[in-house]
C-alpha cells in the first residue's frame, strides 16, 4: 500500500518486469533522484530472489535499496527506521538478505503490533485491518511513503529524527 501511495506521488505506473516484480520508476521531487518501485511476485517470504534479480538488472549495491516491511514488535500506526541489523524473525527480510549477500539495505519497518491473546502471528499478518485500524491506516501509509521520501532526500538520519521523536 505504501508503494502505491509512492507510485502514486512519482506518477508512475507498476509494470510487470522480467525479475519476477512489478515495477514503477520515477523521481521524487521531479529533478530528484531515480526511485525504482518493486514489488516481488513471489511470497513474501521468498522476496529475496525477485529483490536480487533487481539488483541484478539495475547494477545496484544492496546499500541502494530500501525494504519496506511489517513489524509485529512495533505498534500500529508507528514508523521506525534503520539499516543493517537481524531480520527479527522477518521471513522476508530473512530471505532478501541471504538473497543479496548482505543484511546492510534501509529498512522501513511499518508498526502493524502484536497478535491479540494468543493468535499466531502467521495468521495475524494476514488478516484484514480492523475497523478502528483501518480509520488510521491512510495516515500510516502516507507516514511510510513520506519516510521513504525523507530517506531519499535527506538521509537516514533525517527520517530518524522525524519519525523516532514524539511528534506534539
């Protein structure tokens, strides 16, 4: 969702693309520089192979790419980002790092919580927002899509600032 908030903002379309991902290219601002939206065709817990065929295809360093991602140890409605580090039991973050030869890419980690009582997380995540949830999810996204614009256009540091400090 937050990718197609950025797809949206860059003007670009997602066309099917020969790395087993759907792509969107574009700049954010206009004169900026060149954003590149995947997203994998696989699992989400197989989305290291798609990620690394980009790379591939792109001539990029695993330092250019940022993931953006779920995090059951975030509360709802919370942005927190980092590079490099464990996967935190992340399947996907998993895979993408085995996958590219290094854990050291951005990662926008998007608060979803934890399951309640005794739900396993599996089946959390794959459930549908909740009502409440769903009255805050556009403000989440638009967050997530700003903190990708923040990184890419003044740094991690930038976007820590932002979105690590309790906003009034």
């Amino acid at each position: 969702m937050a990718l197609d908030e950025l797809a949206r903002r860059i003007s670009a379309p997602f066309k099917s693309q020969k790395t087993n991902a759907t792509v969107a290219e574009g700049r954010l601002p206009a004169a900026g520089p060149r954003l590149i939206l995947a997203k994998p065709n696989s699992f989400m817990n197989l989305s290291g192979g798609p990620v690394a065929a980009l790379l591939r295809f792109y001539k990029l360093q695993p330092a250019n790419v940022i993931v953006l991602h779920d995090e059951l140890d975030i509360p709802f409605d919370t942005i927190k980002l980092k590079t490099g580090g464990g996967h935190g039991g992340h399947n996907g973050v998993r895979d993408i790092a085995a996958a590219i030869g290094s854990p050291d890419f951005i990662r926008v980690r998007i608060g979803i919580g934890r399951p309640p009582g005794r739900q396993p997380a599996a089946d959390f995540v794959l459930k549908d927002f909740s009502g409440e949830e769903r009255k805050t999810l556009p403000n989440l996204i638009s967050d997530a899509a700003d903190a990708v614009e923040l990184v890419v256009g003044e740094g991690l540091t930038a976007a820590q600032l932002r979105f690590h400090t309790a906003q009034p």
